[in-house]
C-alpha cells in the first residue's frame, strides 16, 4: 500500500512539533529566566510609571497627583518650544548620523590596509570613543571658549587674531560645533563595528575581482558595501539613537543655549522634568522621543533591511555570513568585464595612491589624538596661562600643581570638587567593576539560551523585548527611578546605581554572549551530555572556557559603558560618598570660578585615563567583541 508522501509529512509534523516544544531542556529557561525578571523588574515597570506619570499633573509641593488623560500631551504638542526643539533633534541627528557613518566607513577602509602602526593607530581612533561625553564636552567647549580656548589661541599663534571670535555666541554655529563634537565622539564606534565586518569578508571576493581588472572604486561599490549593508544598518540605528539620546555633551558644552539654539528634545524634557518640576509634561515629551527612536529603527530595518536571496548553501569551509533582522546579506554583484581607460601611468598612479593613503592615515591620528594631547597638556598649564589673554596655546611652563590639587588633601586649593576626585575615581571603579560583573554574568547565562533556541517562540520574542530596552531613552526612566528610588531609599547609594546601570548593560551583556555561543559548535555539548555531565556542569566546564574571549570582550564593554555614564548618577546621587568622577567633573562647571581651570582638566584627565588605557590595550577584544556581538543583528 503506498502512502502519499503529504499524508505522512502531515502526520508525522504534529509530533515532530511536539517533540520540539519538550527539546527544551529547563536549564534554558532557568538560564534566562534572572535576566528576564530583573529587566521585568527595573525596566518594564518604571517605564510604565513613567506612562502613568505623563497621564497625570503633579505638584511636588503639595505631592498631589491628578489625573488628567492626554493633556499632557496636547500641552505639548501645542507648545511651539517643543516643535522648536524636536526640529532641532532631526537637524542634529540627521548630521551627527550623516557624519559618523561617512567618517567611520572611510576609517574602517584605511585601518582594515595593512600598514605599518596600524595596531598603534586602531587603538589611538578608539580613545575619543573610550572617552566620557562628559570630558569630551569639558576638553571641546574649552577649545571654543570665546575668550581664551584653544582655537582662537592657535589662530593668535599663527598671526590669525582677527578670525577669532566667540564661537558660541552664534546659535545656529553653536549646534553645529556641538554636532561636531558628537561626531568626534562617536564617529570610532561606527570604525570598530566596520572594521570587524571588514575583517570577516572573505578575501578571495577581491582577488578574483582585482583578476577581472575591477579598480578599487568598483570594488567597493560591487563587494564591499553589499557586504557591510547590514553592519551599516545595525550602525545607523546606533548611531541615531546616540544622537537622539545625547544629553551630556549639551549639558557640559552649551545647555541648550545660547537662548534655545541647542535645546533638543533630551535637554527640553530633562528642563521640563528637572528644572520645572513638570513631571507629566516633562514624561510626555520624553515617551515621544522614546517613539522617535523606535520608529527610526523600525524605518531603517524596513527601508535597508537585506533582501532575501535564493542560492546555493556556501560550502562547509567557506565563511558564514552574520545575519540581519528579515534575511541574509544580499549578495554580492558580478562584475562584467571592465573598460580600462588609464588616466595616469600606472607609476605615477601608485604613487599617488601612496601618498593619498599615507595623507588619510596621517589625518585619522590627528583628528583622534590632538584633542587628548591638548586637554593633556592644559591639564599641565598654570592656572594663570588658561585665562590669559589674548590667548596662546603654548604654556608658560609647564606644572603639575593642578594634579596635586585634586589628588592630595593638602593640594593648594580651596575648590570643593577638587577634593571629591579621588573617592569619585573610587566610586567609578567600585561601581563599574560591579556592574560589569554581574551583568556578564547574567547575560552569559542568558546569551546561550537564546543562543541555542532562538527558533522558540518563547526565547525569539524574549530576545526582541530585550533589545527594544536599548532604544529607550535614559531619561525615560530616570525620571520613574527618580521618584521609585527615593520611595524605597536608594537615592545616594551604590545599589541604586547599580540598579540603573543594569538597565542599559544586561542588554548589551546578553546579545554579544548570544552572538558569542552561536559560533560554538553544539557537537561539544553532546559530547559532554553523553559522557554523563550535568547542564549546568557542561555550561561552567565545557562552554565557559571556550567563550572566554566573549565574556572579557563583554566586561571590557561593560565597565566602558559604565564608568562614562553620567546621567543616572547625576541624578540618583546628591552626596559625595557616591558620586562618580563625572558628576564630579560637571559640578566644577557649576563653580564658575576661572582658577578652578587647572583642577578641572586635571580631573578630566583622570577620568580618561582607565577607559582610554583598556581602549588602547585592549583594541583586539573591542574589535572582537564588536565582530561577535555588537554588530550581528
């Protein structure tokens, strides 16, 4: 009797569905379950609070909560200010995102040629980035002091005197130095996502096109950009949440003036929330942001997301291809046979082409070290020579009296936030190490659930729910833990830092774990089942060991991301005891005396120095991480 083969496929998929669904061993789930519930816990309520609160009037005097709908909102939309600054938020995202993804592709090209120093010069592209926005924001606004910063001082030294001026007395130059400087920032974060795409493209893709005759030019637009589509893709929306998000560097460079002229949507809710006390207007314009950023990242998945394709499978030892939300990478385009039209004799074309690489190479190490190396050397300058005019970029002399002034109790100043560095540097360090450690931890355990079941419903939709917490902007929750925190008595502690920071790094930690097992072959833990260990004994012997590049890939992102961060600490915390350097640095600023100068850039140094110090030694597990995680979508 022959069976029709659609009549057994459809009785057998029943059970092959069931058999399945009970495949997924407990482990998993317990694997990702304290992940879960903690971003249950310090993400998904406050964020519903925060709702709650931008449905209701509140009076922080009398502490009486009204409810009044959606007035909120229409007080909002009705205000002219708010349209103001959200056309200011597109005009500053559209450039800073416009700007880091240009300047970050060219220096992923240049870093993945190999030359001489280019590990010296990989690592000197990632210390802006490394950088707090905080001291980016102290070391630029000092450059473009209208008085006496660095630019007008160097154009005093060349005899260029009458070009200086004030450069943030004009609003409209005032955002687009501010957009600069964000691009200055954040440009090395697009590098180091682009260079590992870069680094895992298969290299004979070039050497059969440069054996078909193809140019450089038609190259890249023929392989490598289809390649990167969908890193670029994953970078953008980065970068667009960066930008809508930026609060720091407006704060330190310009809060938001001169007038409104750099007042985005971050600064005009943190104004409303903060410094008006508007708690439900101030919630509703930041829920709108949160929505601008979703809807930018759901526009460029739809809009770049890569087609799917059909074509053969690759063989066993050719690379795999990461993929992106909807597909695989698109495929690669066949060149035709190119007309060779010669310009230049092909000598002359070398040597250009040399020259025109060693130029680009030599302007990637001054963009991204000058900077540093002036905040560095005004850090050595006497108070006198930061105030002097007309200015001079060259000190006098060189002293290390504003070192001592924040480092020693008997440093020769009188300034209250000098004396706050060193338990501030301890802050940082207590609480970055914390953090890093525990959420490498829980996201370890949690990577390799969604790792090895992402096909379940159940994980798949975990996964998606996780990542959509990173485009949530840190003010929208800051404002729930603001007033949570201060119920519960975890204003002014370590733990409610702790807290806080989770909610942008178990995120991170879990989807660069994930990205990480996935390239774990599952044959080691059959093995390791069938020779009698437990799960959990298979996890921490077998797979641990082998993922270990990942996991200190992860803690070097973590404690990053955790020592730079300012505003949650700027406004969970009030007292010394922990404060973190950059809330430290900003509240010199709030001093505004010129001969606390000195101390200031002394402590921003400070507080470059271990991030810049892990970037710079440790560029390998950044770029590594970067391939393994922060760029497979």
């Amino acid at each position: 009797m022959t069976i029709p083969m659609q009549s057994v496929s459809a009785s057998v998929a029943p059970k092959g569905r069931r058999r399945k669904k009970r495949s997924v061993p407990a482990f998993a789930y317990l694997a990702v379950a304290p992940t879960l519930i903690l971003m249950v816990l310090i993400v998904g309520l406050p964020l519903l609070y925060s709702l709650y609160l931008s449905f209701n009037s509140t009076n922080p005097i009398t502490k009486r909560w009204v409810f009044v709908g959606l007035a909120n909102y229409q007080k909002v939309f009705n205000d002219a200010a708010f349209w103001a600054s959200l056309g200011r938020t597109l005009y500053f995202s559209s450039l800073a995102v416009i700007g880091t993804t240009v300047l970050g592709t060219l220096m992923a090209l240049v870093l993945n040629q190999p030359f001489f120093g280019r590990g010296v010069l990989r690592s000197v592209v990632l210390v802006p980035w490394a950088m707090a926005p905080v001291s980016v924001g102290v070391l630029w606004s000092f450059v473009y002091a209208g008085n006496f910063g660095l630019l007008n001082g160097l154009l005093h030294d060349l005899g260029l005197g009458s070009l200086a001026r004030p450069w943030f007395g004009d609003g409209f130059r005032a955002l687009n130095l501010v957009t600069l400087t964000q691009v200055w920032n954040q440009a090395p974060l697009t590098t180091l996502m682009l260079l590992s795409a870069l680094q895992s493209m298969p290299a004979n893709l070039h050497r059969a096109a440069l054996l078909d005759g193809a140019g450089s030019v038609r190259r890249f637009f023929a392989i490598t950009l289809p390649w990167l589509k969908p890193t670029l893709v994953f970078s953008m929306v980065i970068a667009t949440i960066n930008a809508l998000m930026t609060f720091d560097i407006i704060l330190i460079m310009t809060r938001g003036g001169p007038g409104a002229a750099t007042t985005t949507l971050s600064w005009h809710g943190y104004m409303q929330s903060f410094q008006f006390l508007k708690f439900g207007e101030g919630a509703a314009i930041l829920y709108v942001l949160t929505f601008l950023s979703l809807a930018f990242a759901i526009l460029y998945f739809v809009v770049l997301r890569p087609r799917r394709v059909t074509a053969a499978r690759n063989d066993a030892d050719t690379p795999t291809v990461e993929r992106v939300v909807g597909g695989a990478r698109p495929r690669m385009e066949t060149l035709p046979t190119p007309r060779r039209r010669t310009v230049l004799a092909p000598a002359a074309a070398r040597h250009l082409g040399s020259a025109g690489f060693r130029l680009a190479v030599g302007a990637i190490f001054v963009w991204s070290l000058l900077p540093v190396l002036a905040l560095l050397l005004i850090s050595l300058s006497p108070a006198t020579d930061l105030i002097r005019t007309p200015p001079s970029v060259w000190p006098s002399s060189l002293t290390l009296d504003n070192y001592r002034a924040v480092l020693l109790p008997d440093g020769g100043t009188t300034s209250v936030q000098a004396a706050r560095v060193p338990v501030s540097i301890l802050n940082s360090l207590l609480i970055g190490v914390s953090v890093a450690l525990i959420n490498v931890a829980l996201g370890t355990l949690a990577g390799y659930a969604f790792a090895r079941h992402a096909s379940k419903r159940f994980f798949a939709v975990s996964l998606w729910a996780l990542l959509l917490t990173r485009m949530v902007p840190a003010l929208t929750l800051v404002l729930p833990f603001f007033v949570l925190f201060r119920t519960l008595g975890l204003i002014d502690t370590h733990l409610g830092l702790i807290i806080a920071y989770s909610t942008i790094l178990m995120p991170l930690a879990a989807w660069m774990m994930k990205s990480t097992f996935e390239n774990v072959p599952e044959s080691l833990e059959r093995a390791a089942l069938i020779d009698g260990c437990s799960r959990f004994a298979m996890f921490r012997k077998i797979l641990v060991p082998v993922v270990r590049p990942g996991i200190i890939a992860a803690l070097i992102f973590s404690f990053l991301v955790s020592w730079n961060e300012f505003l949650f600490a700027m406004i969970l915390t009030s007292t010394p005891r922990t404060q973190t350097i950059p809330v430290v640095i900003a509240g010199f600023l709030n001093q505004a005396r010129f001969y606390e100068y000195g101390p200031l850039f002394a402590a921003s140094v400070l507080a470059i120095l271990p991030p810049v110090t892990v970037a710079f030694f440790f560029q390998r597990f950044l770029v590594q991480g970067a391939l393994s995680g922060a760029v497979k979508g």
